[in-house]
C-alpha cells in the first residue's frame, strides 16, 4: 500500500485544540451531520487504499461506546450516545474496498488510573475491543507520545512513566499477533512499520526498509517513544529487522480540523513533493485528513485531494518504456527467467537479475523513437531484499551516455524526477550493490506542470 489516509477526529475537533487536556465534557462530542460514506467515500475517489481512524487519542475520549469508560460517544448527544463512529468508519472502508486501521493512544490524560499498573489492563481491554469488534484490521497504530501533564480523573497533575517498561510491549505485541494476525503494528520501533522520524511526509534518497532501532539517550530500550527516531528517515543498512517507512503528514498545519486552517490546506505543488520525498523514496505515505465538525471531509480539502489524484494519474498513465525493446549487460544463467524483459512485464513476481557476484550491471532500453520525458521509476525485487547502494540514469546523446540522475538506495520503489529530457535510449546503471541485482520494474514519464 503506497498511500493511506489517517483521520484524526475526537473532542478536539470541537474544542480547537490539538491535544486534550482529558477534562473535556462528552457532550462537546457532536458533528451536525457525520457521514462515514462522505469520508471514506472521498478518499477511495482519491486514490486512497486504506483508512486509519484515531479511535482515541490523548485525551482518551474514545470513539466507540467502550464497556470500561464513561469517556465515550455512549454520553455524548451525537446519535443520543447510540452511535459508533469506529463501526461507521470501518463499515465504510468495506463498503468502499479499502483497508481499516486503528490508532489507540498508549497516553490517556483522562484515565485516572494512568501510570499505575491498572491502566495497562484498561488498555489491553480497549484493545481488545477494538481488534475483535470490528473486522479486519491492517494497521495498529501507537504513538509516541507517552506521560506529562493532564486532568487523570481529577487530579490535574503530571505524570511520568517508565517509557521503556509501563506498556509491557512485549505482551501487547502478541496480543495484536493473536486477535489481528495479518495486522502491521506501527511506532518509532516497529515492530513491522517505523516512522519515518519527522511530520514532514519526507524520507531521505538513502532509505533503508531495514532498521536497527536503538534507544535515545537516557533510555533503556528501544520501544514506542524511546528511540533514536531521527534514525528513521533513513533506516538501517543491514539492519536487524525489515521494518520499512511509513511517512505521516498532515494536509493541513495541525493534526486535527480547524476552521482557521481552511486557507493553509496544502497546494497541489505541495503534496506533489511530499509523494515524490515519501513513496518515490521506498517509503509509504499516510496523509492526514481530518473531517470536520460537521463529521465529513470538508470541501477544501475534497478539492484539493482530487486535484491530487488527478496530477497523479495524468503523471504515471503513459510509461513510455512499455514500448522499449530492453538488454542487459548481463543476464542470470543466460535464462529468460531473469531476462531483462521481465523490468517492462508488468508482473510484479518476474525480474531481472545479473549473475552471484556481480554486484552492478546496466540495462539499456531502446525507445521506437525519440521521447521527452522528465521522470524515471525503479523497483527492486523487495522479496530477495534491498540491495543496491549507488545508482544512475543516463542517457545517449552525441554518442555517448550522459547522466542525468543520481540515486543511492532503491527498495520498493524509486522516482527520480529531473529536467525535461529528449532522446531515444535510456540507461539504467547499477554502479553498486550489496548482492546481484535483482529488478522488477522500470517506468519512464512526462510529468505535467504542477499548475
């Protein structure tokens, strides 16, 4: 999945804050007019394959009528306390085709229980819930924010924990395992996705899908909130676990609607650079959008999603290598089950290989004619892993090969954009790699204008 939408709803929708204190009354809970097919509906229609839904967030105002909380939607007027926005939203998803997930705040600033060992039975209740009533799950996710200050029952105190220890990851881990089993668990430590280490939506050229998470200064361990997460633009070469990026961005400056951020949604030219620095860099991309107090995505951003969905068919429709005739300077065994066709098949299982220890190898494709193009794509296998380290694209021109982009790493998926270029031929070369080769796919575009 290259790109999903997150969808930040609660409380703050309505108090105009980011994060809740945990005081708020359930009754400030009450969208005028939710429709769970407006949303999903509109991301489906903008190319989206999958929704994760804030079920609760900070300040532990849950989105469904959880047994072991009062804080629900059960006592606020929306629906008269009968409604349930995680069914409406997961039945949605359905409906639409695309994927559910659920992000559960480890942080509760309304709990009063938080930081005793009672809350982590809580938790692992509201977890439970939210993996077993539902359907099918594909992504749990954990944030990394993790004790401070809040209203906890009354108190209105601060609250430390120790990150490292209070959650007992290790038994929720399993847990997900158990209820969810073809869930992708979420954090800065994975243990399946990582984050990519910044809310910018951009991953670096060198970006890893394996990771060594190690733990920031004056912790333990590395778990959700105790890493180094810097780390995570880049990832690990070799590194201990294949835990790939997923890039998370809002479309508009906060995480949650504000009606003051009507004219800061994110231009067009905008996200175009977030897909090119987050996707076009191995990395998948969840763009937040946040619906509106009225419970719906709201027209600004409908307007500019689809806009974006339109740029992006119109960039990728035309992959002028599919008319390409494609060698290679070597090719695995001499077999056609390596054969350097396989890069323009559009089969995702065939690719191209070179022989055990050749760590590099070009492939040329032969264009019928002379095209303009401004953007070359590229895969790797990811099934035998992410293997090369230094790369280029060239062209033939006055008869000799001139580059005109430069990459290091490729992974799931490489886009290198570059000044608009004419010619017939177009070399991809390898120049380095930790194992032979293995590629499954190439691709050649003209990008329109960002208008």
């Amino acid at each position: 999945m290259e790109m999903y939408a997150f969808l930040h709803f609660t409380t703050n929708t309505f108090t105009d804050k980011e994060w809740g204190y945990g005081d708020e009354p359930e009754s400030v809970f009450n969208p005028t007019d939710f429709d769970a097919d407006q949303i999903i509906g509109t991301l489906s229609a903008a190319g989206f394959k999958g929704a994760i839904l804030t079920a609760k967030h900070h300040d532990g105002f849950c989105l469904w009528p959880s047994a072991y909380t009062e804080h629900s939607v059960k006592n606020s007027p929306w629906e008269n306390g009968e409604g349930d926005v995680v069914k409406e939203i997961s039945d949605a998803c359905r409906t639409y085709q695309l994927k559910f997930g659920v992000y559960l705040s480890p942080w509760d600033r309304n709990y009063a229980g938080y930081g005793q060992p009672e809350y982590i039975t809580y938790y692992r209740n509201q977890l439970k819930e939210l993996l077993t009533n539902y359907g099918n799950v594909f992504e749990v996710w954990w944030d990394g924010a993790n004790g401070g200050d809040g209203y906890y029952g009354g108190a209105r105190e601060t609250r430390t924990i120790d990150r490292s220890s209070y959650y007992q990851w290790d038994n929720l881990i399993p847990l997900v395992r158990e209820l969810q089993p073809g869930a992708c668990i979420f954090s800065d430590a994975g243990p399946d996705i990582r984050w990519v280490g910044n809310e910018h939506g951009f991953a670096q050229d060198s970006c890893w899908a394996t990771y060594t998470p190690l733990p920031a200064k004056g912790e333990t361990k590395a778990v959700a909130g105790t890493t180094q997460w810097q780390i995570g633009e880049t990832g690990t070469q070799n590194g201990k676990f294949w835990m790939p990026a997923e890039a998370d961005v809002s479309i508009r400056p906060g995480w949650f609607y504000h009606p003051s951020e009507n004219d800061k949604v994110k231009s067009l030219k905008e996200l175009v650079e977030i897909y090119f620095h987050s996707v076009g860099n191995g990395a998948s991309l969840n763009l937040n959008i946040p619906p509106d107090r009225r419970g719906r995505i709201n027209p600004v951003d409908s307007v500019r999603l689809m806009e974006f969905h339109a740029w992006l068919q119109e960039a990728f429709d035309d992959n002028l290598l599919e008319r390409a005739h494609v060698t290679a300077s070597s090719i695995r065994g001499g077999s056609d089950k390596y054969a350097a066709g396989n890069i323009i098949d559009d089969d995702p299982e065939t690719y191209w290989a070179t022989n055990d220890g050749e760590k590099g190898g070009t492939v040329i494709f032969q264009l019928p004619g002379e095209e303009t193009f401004n953007c070359f794509m590229v895969q790797e296998y990811i099934p035998l892993g992410q293997r090369v380290t230094n790369f280029s694209v060239d062209v033939w021109q006055n008869g000799e090969w001139r580059p005109i982009a430069k990459g290091n790493t490729i992974g799931y998926k490489k886009l290198l954009r570059f000044p608009m270029v004419t010619a017939n031929k177009v070399r991809l070369n390898i120049e380095q790699a930790m194992a032979c080769p293995v590629i499954s796919a190439a691709g050649l575009f003209l990008l329109p204008e960002v208008q």
